[in-house]
C-alpha cells in the first residue's frame, strides 16, 4: 500500500513538470522573459531523478531551463536594441535627416525590429504601442524612402526661398511672384496621397512676417533722422517702410502728416523705389495742393503735385488737344434760371411755390425724447418756423389793402406746413389766438387753440400724435401728459359748444394730411381761394430775397454737383426717385425737390454745351473715360493727403489712376477731422477703405507735437463717444496748465474776446493767434472801437497790437496752428455748435450713409477747433444759450470768471418753460428794461419787475417769482402769476437768493 503511494505521488510530481515544460514551450514564443520557477521545480526534479522511469521527464526538463536561458538573454538584448533604436533614432529625426540616412542604414534599423516581431509581442508588454507605432513607421520609410526624400527636398525649398525673401517690404498682392517656386512646391507636395511631414504655409501671413521683420531692421536706417530738420518718430517710420498695394496712415491731429508724406517720399527716392516723374501727390484744394508743394520742395525738385481737378483737367486738355473753359458759377445759373425760367413757365413757378410753402422742411423723425416743451423750444429757438404769412407781409394784388403783421413764429414744421396751407388757399387765420373763454387756472395758463378762423369762428389744432394715439416726440411721462391735455381740450370745445377741427401728425407720414384738412374745412364752410398766378409769382419774387430761399439755392446747387459727380445724365433722377422709402409726407417732399433739381440741371447742362465749357465735376468724371486713352499719367506711387475728404467720385479717380499706371497707393488722413460731407466727402471711404483699396494695410501715428496731454484728456472723450470711427489713442510729451478756458458773457462780444486777448498777452505778448468763427461774418458781431477786422483774415486789437491776430472759419482752419486759439461761435444756435441745420434728408440720395450719431459731424468740426492750438484755447459763450458741446466738457475746462458771475449759472430758470433763461431786453414802445425767456418766441414769459428777479425769490406753489405788494393790512408777497397763483406770504429772506444783475 506504501509504494502504491508513492508511485502515486512521483505521477503527480512527473504531470507537473510536463505541465511546466509545455507552457515554457508557449512562452518562448512571445517577447518577453520568462521565470524559471527553479526553486519549485527543484525538489520535483531531484525526487523524480532518483527513478530511471522519470530520466525522459528529467531530460526535458533540463533542456528546458537551457531553452529559459537563452531566450531570456535574447529578448534582454532586443529589448536594449530595440529601446536604443527609439533614443537614438526617433521617427521625427529620421525623417529631419532623411537626406543624411541610407536605405541601407534604415534597413539594417529594421533588420533589429523585425527581429522583436519574430516573436509575438503580447497585449501586457509595456511597450507595446510605442513598439508597434515605431515597426509600422519604419516600414513606411522602408517603402516610402525615395518619396520620403522628394517630399524633403520640397520642403527644403520652400524653407530656402522663404528665407532667402529680398530685403524689401513685399506686397501681399505680390506674393505669387516672391514665392513663386515656394508656391509649385506646395502644389506639388499636396498631390501626394501620404504625407510625412507638415509643410511650412505659405500665404500672406508668411508675407506679414517677413514684412514686420522687414521693418524691425530699418527703423533706425539714417534716411529718417533728417526729414525737413525733423526726425521721425518710431510710427512716422513704420508708416513709411509700409509698403503694401495701398497704405492708410491713420494720423491724428498736429501729428506731423505732411512731415510723414515728405518722409515717404524721401525714402521712395533714396532707395530707388520710384523716381521723381513716377510719383504723384494729391491734395483737394489748390491752397493746401501748393503747401504740400512748398514743403516738399525741400525734398525733392520735379515732383507732379496736383489737385484732383486740376489733373482731370490735364488729361482732359491732352486726350482732347485743347484746354477746356471752366465754368465756375453754379449758383449764378440757378438763380438765372429762378429769374428767366418761372416767368416763362409757371408750371415750374407752381412746383417751386409749393415746394417752398409745404415742403420747405422734412418731416421729424423724434430720434430724441423730449421731457417737456421747454426742452422742444430750446431747440426751436435755433431753426426759423416762420409762417408764409409773416415772412410776405402782403400779397394782395389790391393797393389799398396793407396789413401789418407781428413776428409770427409756429413751434413745429408740421404747424409751420399748415398755416402756409391755409395761407396759400387764402384762409384767414390767427395763430395762437386765446380762446374765446378764460380757462386760466392756478395749474394751467389760458387755452391758445393753434389756429383760428376768424370769418368762421373755427379753431383748428394739430396733435402731434401717432396712429397708436401717443406722443412720440416725448418720454413716456410727459406724453402720457400730452394725451390728457389733448382730451381737456376736447372737453373744453365739447362743453363750450365751439367748432375746433383736428389734425394729426400720423396724416404727414401716411400723405394724407392736404386732403383730410382740405375736406374738414369744406364740410365746415370754409372758403378756398387759392393764391393768383401773380401773387405766386410775387410771393417768390419776394421769398427770393430771403435768408431761406438762399439756403434752397445752395441746397440746389449741392445736390446737382453731386449728382453729376455720380451720374452722367438726367436719367438718374427718376431712378432716384425708385429709391425713396421715407414717410409719404417726405417721399412727396423728394419727389418735388427732384423734379425742381432736373429742371435746373437740364438748363445748366443745355447752357454749358452751348458755351463750350465744363465745370469741376467734369474735369474728373470725363477724365476717368479718357485716361486709358492716354500712354501718361501713369506713376508707380500715388499719395494723397488729407484723405478722410475724399468722395465718391474722386474715389472713382483715384481708383482709376491706380489701375492705369499700376500705382501703389499711400494715404494719410484722420476720420476725426472728417468735416466736410455737405461738399460731397465720404467718409465712409476712410471707414472702409480695406474693403475697397485692394492690399489695403492700415497704420497709425498717435503722438501729437502739437497739442498738450492735458488738452488731449479733454478732446478725447469728446470725440471718442461716437463709435464709428477708428479707435486712437493720442500720445503727447507737452504738458499745459488749464488747456482749455472757458470765458461767459452776457452779450458783450467784444469785451469777452478782449479778456481772452489779455490772458493771451500776459502769457507772450508777441504770441500768434487763431481767432474762429463758425461762418465768414461771425466776427462782425465782435467789431469795436478797439477791435478792427481786414478783409477777414486779420484782425487788429489796439490795446495788445504786439498779438499777431488772424480770423478763419472753422472749416477753413483745418491744417493750420497757432500758439493761441480763440473759438467765438460758442452758442447754441442755428449756426453755433453744434449747427442745428443739418444738411437736408434728401442729400442722403447721393452722399454716404448719415451717421446714425447724433451732430457726428458737428462734433469732429469742434473736435478740429479744439485742436489747432499749441498751447491754449479759449472758448466765448453767451451764458444764457452756451453750445451744448461747451456744456458737455465743461467740467474738464477753466471757466475765467469772478465769483460774482461764478453764481449766476443756473439762478434765472424760466419758471414757464424751466429750459429757458431769463435775459434783459428792452421794450421797443418804451425803452425799458424787462425779463424774457431766452426761449422767447416759443415761450413768451415776461417780468417787468427787475428787482423781484434781482431777489430771486421763488414762489413755491408755480415757481415764478415772489413780488412785493401792499394789501388792507399792510404788505405781503405775492406770487408773480397772479391771478392764475394766489399764493401770498408774510416774509422772505431777501439776501438768501440774491445774485447779481444781467
């Protein structure tokens, strides 16, 4: 039984070890060591060796462990092999230096990989994906060797002719020819199925990097340091070695444009760019064409400096072989044709009358809301709503008849429409007449009804509502008011039992508002006699001779010079009139300017050819047909100055040159100084000039070395809050004490000029100084004793004659510097700033988009004033009516006045219109002096008691002024509005509110 056992024993002990043996055998397969498990099976073998039956098993065993040891050294060695293989020749630097390695060299690499894959590489080995990824890597360089190194050399190239780009600045237009062979290798390279290597990009980027490298290392070339004595600054520079198909020098005020332009044209010369025949400079008008000319000069002699119109007119003269006749006077041939052209033909006459009665002003557009009527006649005191009836005095064809009439002022076009309606059919109408029954209270003044008939005994007002019912022109607050005045008023006729008939501010938008009036007043009796031909024509002749009927000269003679700057022919205006999307009020209103427009366009063309001439607008238009017809005029280098003043069609021009002698062009220019849209200028060109120059490649100077820091802190914001411009931010090394000072007056022009002379003489009694005005004759107004103005241009202060004064518009001042600065249009008038008379809603047919900002314009023309000074600028402003844009930068400003007039700003609200201030006038019946609103005619406040507004003591019920009166038991104060308020007191501290006097 024991040795059944131990036989028993010595099997199981035998199984084992085959076991063993068998999964060696599977084991030696794979890469990977193998344990030998030598001390377990090391009893097993001694205990099976002592039996002869087992020697077979032991042998195998033994053979086994030899097999271990071998394979475990193998796969020891492959596994440095192969880990050296991956340190010392990675993938990536192979294929860098595929040119260096032989196939041979690759294949004896893959000799040792193949050798690991002999063996299966299991799952858990460490290793394995990187192994796996190297072996399949290496047997596509294997296969792919000779491609491998076709697709290096490619690459090689392409890396070669990228650095080897000539030391010029490359225009990115121009990038096939710089990198033409770079270009083929790419091509070639991307036809390739697999790829082993990402190619360098070749584009405009490549251009740019190059083209900033470029710059980097001419900034410092010696051709800068001495541009007219002056060395350039780093963005001068960089502006100049800027080189593309077209260039915008984005430059703010007083940053040395020209100096840049004279740096620009230096280098093109210096570096053989261009010679001087191949470079054309352009300016707008002949004065700033011949200063370009004078400071360049001192660069170069020879050099082709031109305006836009002159040019056009050269090549005019040479494609034609005889220099054309200009004809200058636009506006004499309008104002012929008004005089020749109506007597002839009344049905023009009718046009015009009815244009100039019904039209004259475009429809609100209430982009504003208003909190108050004191708010809406703040701004009506600017414009002039005088009715037909006013401005004609009489009409009658009757001799006998006269009829003296008072300032008659409405207080809204759509007001001022429907009384020259009623006039023009020969209604009688008062304005505002009281109603015929006393509604004053303590809360309200006496009813006016807008209009009355006095031969009927009708009232007619006019709601300025919309089909909804609600007064747009408000903020919610007060036109919730207005809806509830209107409905008292209804009350008030209802009750009263008085005829009133009702218009509506929704019948001008919807073209209604003729017809519906015209049928409420017929339904109600009413008389139309419509105005004679000969009282037509009278009142015309008479309207003539207005300020307003020259104002619709020059809107005539503006909108023609832009048409024909766009359009060849009188076709385009019917097509313009396709255009019109406006309210139906304001597409009738364009409708009539249009056809008026192509009478007088027609009879100015017809009058033309018969005298052989062109104007300005044809020296450029004719001259884009006829340039390809000419071999000149051809230049490799276009600079114009002053770009934002560009129009369309000089863009047009300009576009036209460039193509033809294949020109690169430089512009310089500041869309902040844009000020000249109502000529035609686009700004919308300089806004999207990368959009239509082609390479168009934008810089900007933004350090001033003409203005102070301390100004631009001021300036800045200012013109910064509209968002459509470019963003700059100006620089300055210049220090000012109080930049800007502000001086008040109450009317007293001349004295205000004198105080800012002063302060002028006490800083540099020698000093030069821009004095500016909105318009030529604004300075008349400033004519004294002591101060004397010739021929506009210079004015002479006898109390500091060592002061070199000189007079300019605004507009005019552009480009031009002072030492001083002394702005006078200060006020918040038709013509102050901003000017309340934008330019006409029907312009917007041919000029560029309006900016949906509010006074865009307006606030860059200020903008530019502010930057003309070296130092100092002052600003007058009647207190009473200050510019809004003076108000807005105050709180930065030095405001020169004692403290006296310190306390005056805000005490003389009119207690009616709570806008308005109150200012002394004087009585033309009697010579005395009395309060009135400056809102005046709008708001017809008075106050005759100068010492109750010399106390200032308000009443607290309305707010007008408390007044010192004497009653059964003696005196009391009462309030001012008396009878409508009754409020009486005792006492009043009557030093606490005083001030001063006007």
């Amino acid at each position: 039984m024991f040795k059944f056992l131990i036989n028993l024993l010595n099997r199981n002990k035998a199984k084992k070890i085959l076991s063993y043996v068998d999964k060696v055998e599977t084991a030696l397969t794979l890469f990977q060591s193998i344990d030998d498990d030598e001390d377990k099976n090391e009893k097993l073998i001694r205990s099976l060796s002592k039996k002869e039956f087992y020697a077979d098993i032991v042998s195998r065993y033994n053979v086994c462990i030899q097999k271990i040891e071998k394979h475990n050294k193998e796969i020891q060695s492959l596994t440095f092999a192969y880990n050296t293989l991956l340190q010392t020749y990675p993938i990536v630097d192979i294929l860098d230096n595929i040119l260096e390695c032989s196939i041979e060299k690759i294949e004896e690499i893959y000799s040792t990989i193949k050798k690991v894959y002999a063996y299966v590489v299991p799952n858990s080995f460490q290793c394995k994906k990187q192994y796996d990824t190297y072996k399949q890597k290496i047997e596509e360089i294997v296969s792919d060797y000779d491609l491998i190194k076709e697709q290096k050399n490619l690459i090689l190239s392409i890396i070669k002719e990228i650095d080897n780009l000539p030391d010029i600045y490359i225009d990115t237009e121009n990038i096939s020819n710089a990198l033409n062979n770079a270009l083929k290798a790419v091509e070639k390279y991307n036809t390739f199925a697999r790829k082993y290597y990402q190619i360098p990009v070749v584009d405009a980027n490549t251009i740019e990097k190059h083209n900033e490298k470029f710059i980097a290392r001419h900034l410092n070339d010696i051709v800068f340091d001495d541009i007219n004595g002056k060395s350039l600054d780093v963005e001068q520079r960089r502006a100049v070695l800027c080189n593309p198909k077209s260039n915008l020098t984005i430059a703010g005020a007083g940053s040395g444009k020209t100096l840049t332009i004279c740096g620009k044209v230096k280098y093109l010369l210096e570096t053989g760019l261009a010679n001087e025949d191949e470079i054309l400079l352009l300016s707008y008008s002949r004065a700033s064409a011949d200063d370009l000319e004078n400071k360049i000069n001192t660069v170069a002699k020879g050099l082709t400096v031109e305006t836009f119109h002159a040019l056009g007119l050269k090549i005019l003269t040479e494609s034609s072989g005889k220099k054309k006749a200009i004809e200058e006077q636009l506006k004499a041939y309008i104002m012929q044709f008004f005089e020749e052209e109506l007597v002839k033909n009344p049905k023009i006459a009718n046009v015009i009358f009815e244009y100039i009665a019904l039209y004259f002003y475009a429809a609100p557009t209430y982009k504003k809301k208003y909190k108050n009527d004191g708010e809406i006649f703040k701004e009506l005191k600017t414009l002039d709503f005088r009715t037909l009836k006013d401005r004609l005095g009489k009409l009658s064809t009757n001799k006998n008849k006269h009829e003296t009439l008072k300032n008659e002022f409405v207080k809204s076009n759509e007001e001022l429409v429907i009384a020259n309606f009623l006039f023009t059919n020969g209604i009688n109408y008062e304005y505002e007449k009281p109603y015929e029954i006393e509604t004053s209270t303590l809360d309200k003044r006496q009813y006016t009804p807008d209009f009355y008939l006095p031969d009927y005994g009708i009232y007619i007002e006019h709601y300025g509502i919309d089909r909804n019912g609600t007064a747009p022109q408000y903020d919610k607050e007060t036109s919730d008011e207005y809806v509830r005045s209107m409905h008292w008023k209804r009350q008030i006729h209802s009750e009263n039992q008085t005829k009133c008939i009702e218009t509506y501010s929704y019948e001008f938008n919807e073209g209604v508002i003729f017809d519906n009036l015209k049928s409420r007043l017929l339904e109600n009796g009413v008389e139309f006699k419509p105005l004679s031909q000969t009282e037509i024509f009278n009142a015309l002749h008479n309207v003539y001779t207005g300020r307003d009927f020259s104002s619709f000269f020059n809107l005539i003679m503006t909108f023609i010079s832009l048409y024909k700057a766009q359009i060849k022919d009188d076709t385009g205006f019917d097509e313009l009139k396709s255009q019109l999307n406006d309210s139906l009020y304001d597409t009738s209103r364009a409708h009539l300017f249009l056809d008026i427009c192509k009478d007088v366009y027609n009879y100015y063309m017809q009058n033309l050819r018969e005298a052989n001439k062109i104007d300005f607008d044809d020296m450029i238009l004719q001259s884009i047909d006829l340039l390809d017809s000419t071999p000149n005029f051809k230049y490799k280098y276009i600079i114009v100055d002053e770009f934002q003043d560009i129009s369309q069609s000089r863009t047009k021009f300009l576009q036209k040159l460039i193509e033809h002698g294949n020109a690169k062009l430089f512009a310089v220019g500041d869309d902040w100084q844009a000020i000249y849209r109502f000529a035609g200028c686009d700004i919308n060109v300089f806004l999207e000039f990368e959009k239509i120059f082609t390479g168009a490649k934008l810089n900007y100077i933004t350090s001033t070395h003409r203005n102070s820091a301390e100004l631009q802190q001021i300036v800045e914001p200012f013109i910064t809050v509209n968002p459509s411009q470019y963003k700059k931010n100006i620089k300055s090394s210049k220090h000012q004490e109080k930049p800007v000072r502000i001086i008040y007056h109450k009317g007293n022009k001349a004295m205000a000029l004198s105080k800012a002379l002063a302060d002028i003489s006490k800083i540099n009694s020698i000093a030069k100084v821009l004095v500016l005005g909105r318009n030529r004759r604004d300075i008349d107004s400033f004519i004294c004793k002591e101060i004397q103005v010739f021929d506009y241009k210079t004015i002479k202060h006898y109390d500091y004659p060592k002061l070199e004064i000189s007079y300019s518009t605004v507009h005019g001042s552009k480009g031009l510097e002072s030492d001083f600065v002394i702005l006078i249009s200060g006020e918040d008038a038709q013509n102050g700033f901003p000017n309340k008379t934008e330019d006409d809603n029907v312009l917007t047919l041919l000029l560029g988009k309006r900016n949906n900002f509010e006074y865009a314009e307006e606030r860059r023309l200020f903008y530019v004033a502010l930057t003309r000074t070296k130092s100092i600028v002052y600003l007058l402003s009647e207190k009473s009516k200050s510019s809004e844009f003076i108000q807005e930068i105050k709180s930065k400003c030095y405001i020169m006045e004692d403290e006296s007039e310190a306390k005056e700003e805000n005490e003389y609200l009119c207690p009616w219109c709570k806008s308005g201030h109150l200012v002394v006038r004087k009585s033309e019946a009697d010579g005395k002096s009395f309060y009135g609103c400056s809102n005046f005619p709008y708001c017809k406040y008075t106050n005759d008691d100068m010492k109750t507004v010399y106390h200032n003591n308000r009443c607290p019920e309305c707010g007008d002024f408390l007044v010192l009166r004497k009653g059964k038991f003696g005196t009391f104060f009462g309030c001012h509005n008396y009878p409508r308020c009754k409020h009486t007191q005792q006492n009043v501290d009557m030093k606490k509110n005083r001030i001063g006097f006007y």
